[in-house]
C-alpha cells in the first residue's frame, strides 16, 4: 500500500502529466505545427499587405483576422488534446448531424457567400467559416467509430463497402455541391486512407479508388471551368493572360526566389500579379521571398508532421484511435500535398489552402483542434507505457510488483490526471 501511496502524491501526479503531454514524440508534433503556424501567420501578412491596404486601407487587416482565428485555434488544440479522445465517440452522430446541416444551408441563397461562382462560406459577423472544414472533422470521427464497430464486415462486399461507399458518397456529394473538387478529393483520401487501415481488403480498396476516379472524371466533365483548368494544366501558354495566367505568375515567383529569396516582404508578384496570393497559392510567395531554403524547410516540417502523425496511428492503444490519428493525418499532409502540388503546376489548380499557412480562419482553427486530438491520442498511447513502467519502478524501489488491482488504482490516477 506503500507503493500507491506513492503514486498519489502530487510529485508523481505532476510526473505523470508532464510524461504524457511533452515527451519527445509529442515536442516534436508540437514543434512542427508551432513553426508552420508562426511562419504562416508572417507569410500572411507580407503576401496580403497589398491588397489589405487596396480593399481596406490597412495593411494588416488580413494579418488581423488570421491572428483571432489562431487563437482561437490554439484554444481548441489544448482543450482537444486534455480530452480523452474515447468521449468523442459520444460526439460523433451530432457532429455529424451539425456538419451536413452546415453544408446543406451554405448552399441556400440568402444564407451561404458566393464567391467566384463558389457557395462554400457562411458569415458571422465579420468572420466567416467554411462548413466544409468542420465537415473533414465530423467525417474522420465518425468513419473511425463506425469503422471499429464495422470491422468484422469490412470484408463483405455487400455487408462492409456498399455501406462504406453511401456514407462517403453522402460526405462528398454534399461538397462538391459547393463546387469545391478539392474538398471532395481530400476527403475521399481520408476515408479511404481509415478504410484501409481499419482492415479493408487490397482488392475493396482498388475498386473503390477505380470508382473515385470515374466520379473524379465526371465531376470535371460536368463543369466547364474544370475541363478549362486541366487544359490549363496541360499547356499554360496556350491562353497565357487568361486560364494560364494564375499557373505562370506562380511559377514566376518560384522561379525568381532563387536559393535564398528575395527578401521577407520584397515579393513583387503579391503587387496583384499573383492571385489570390495569401490563400491558396502563399506556397509562391515563400519560394519568392525565401528561396529553395525555405520552401525546402516548410516541406521538411510537413514530412516531420506526417511521420510523428503516423507513428502515432501505428502506436495508439485502439482501433478508434489509430483510425482517429490515421485520418488527422492524412488530412494534413495530403491537403499540403495537393496544394504544393498546385503551386509547383504538378497538378490541377484546385483552391485547397496550405495547411497551418494559408490565409483562412475556419481552416487553421479546425485544423488545430484536429491536431489536438492526434496530440490526445499520443498521451494515451504513452500514458499505457507510463503505468507498465511505473510497476517495474516501483516494484524496485519497495521490492514488489504492483499486483493487478493495484494497476487498475494506477490507471484510475492517471485517467484522474
């Protein structure tokens, strides 16, 4: 009894917390989103100074309002990651029910901002969200409950993926209602990516991609502006001053940042050559004013994320939590995968914001709160650990093992913590 005393002295209580929230693994998932979110926030306001002080007279009204929103966001990601990850389960059908809701009313008029022929925002006040981000969320917890409890059926063709494929097919539907491909297409890569790691055969998972890419074929077939973008693509001179203007002005302040850049501030494109400058094509004005070197370096921080993201999938203690981190993960790096991609011309312009740097307040609160949970999901993983070597440590110092009721005392404590 000696040896539980021990352990519920404040001295260990604050071991235990410190042990399960700033380990390694955890600073160094910490130090990758702290960086992107600090160098985002002043790439933010050297790429829309410009048209801040153009639109609104203030320089820094963009830089302003993505202030508020990280924050904010800041706010989610510590009360996501002091939250057992296993009450989201409780949060799953409303969350669910709230962000179709959301993603039904933008498309009314009156209710959801039109911008470009788009219908993907709703405003508050001076702040608007886009519901298709609190949509990526909703989906990842609710595809990894019903995944973990479907697990046995993912095998069935009739009994596992017809139902997989409806719910998806609800989720993306709803999405590129919105005319928002790029959405769609990341969100089938994270529900696809937990279907995969919950146990879904190879074979299931081809098929369903060769569906994914037919309705991908169709959706640009069914807008012009799509097929216009894809030739675009193909040949960006061919109409250089209109379809092709965003591509080159892209590759022009790549091209002109060199090894070093030209300077933090000193970018010429973001004179309203380049548009949409501090949304989704910020990744320009980084190889512009920092050169290879910093782009180089926000590619390296993106890697280092994804690789803690999915060392800690592999390590969670469940099925809901891996699925949980699997799909976080997935989200963000397939997100900064695409939108590089975009910016370098590797792929189709999209109009997806770079994860952490894009300007766009929903996105970088949402994302946040979701790295909180991927942060939760590892104090879970380590708090098993910290109980197993707690008995070995103590067994030592008082000269017995913790005998199994004692255990269950040690993990009530540190469920307590």
């Amino acid at each position: 009894m000696r040896a539980l005393a021990t352990l519920e002295t404040p001295a260990v209580r604050r071991r235990l917390t410190s042990t399960m929230l700033w380990r390694r693994g955890d600073r160094a998932l910490l130090l990758a989103v702290g960086t992107l979110s600090a160098f985002g926030l002043v790439m933010v306001f050297s790429a829309s100074e410009v048209q801040g002080w153009l639109w609104f007279h203030n320089a820094a009204y963009y830089f302003e309002r993505q202030l508020i929103w990280l924050a904010l966001g800041l706010v989610l990601l510590w009360t996501a990651a002091h939250i057992d990850y296993h009450r989201l389960r409780l949060l799953a059908w409303p969350l669910g029910i709230l962000a179709i809701a959301l993603m039904v009313i933008v498309l009314l008029p009156h209710f959801g901002v039109e911008v470009n022929g788009a219908r993907r925002w709703l405003k508050f006040g001076p702040l608007q969200m886009q519901p298709a981000e609190l949509a990526k969320v909703a989906a990842i917890i609710f595809m990894a409950l019903w995944l973990e409890r479907h697990r046995e059926r993912l095998g069935s063709l009739e009994d596992g993926v017809v139902p997989f494929l409806a719910l998806l097919g609800l989720v993306t539907l709803l999405v590129i209602l919105e005319r928002d491909l790029g959405t769609t297409m990341i969100l089938a890569a994270i529900l696809l990516a937990q279907f995969l790691v919950a146990g879904g055969r190879k074979r299931h998972v081809l098929l369903l991609a060769i569906i994914m890419l037919l309705c991908l074929y169709l959706f640009i077939r069914v807008e012009p502006y799509r097929l216009q973008r894809l030739m675009a693509f193909f040949n960006p001179w061919a109409d250089p001053l209109n379809t092709g203007f965003q591509a080159i002005q892209s590759v022009v302040a790549l091209g002109s940042g060199g090894i070093v850049g030209v300077g933090l501030g000193q970018s010429i494109q973001k004179y309203q050559w380049l548009p949409f400058a501090h949304t989704d094509f910020i990744f320009a004005i980084v190889g512009e004013e920092t050169g290879l070197i910093g782009t180089s370096a926000v590619l390296a921080l993106f890697g280092l994320f994804a690789y803690r993201g999915y060392r800690i999938a592999l390590k969670a203690p469940d099925a809901f939590g891996s699925l949980l981190a699997c799909g976080v993960t997935t989200w963000i790096a397939v997100q900064a995968l695409v939108n590089i991609a975009a910016v370098t011309v590797t792929l189709p312009t999209t109009g997806v914001p770079l994860p952490f740097i894009s300007y766009g307040g929903s996105s970088l609160a949402i994302a946040l709160g979701a790295v909180g949970i991927l942060l939760n999901v590892s104090t879970q993983s380590q708090k098993v650990g910290w109980i197993r070597h707690a008995s070995i440590d103590l067994g030592r110092r008082y000269g017995r093992t913790l005998v199994p009721g004692d255990r269950r005392r040690a993990g009530a404590l540190a469920e307590r913590t």
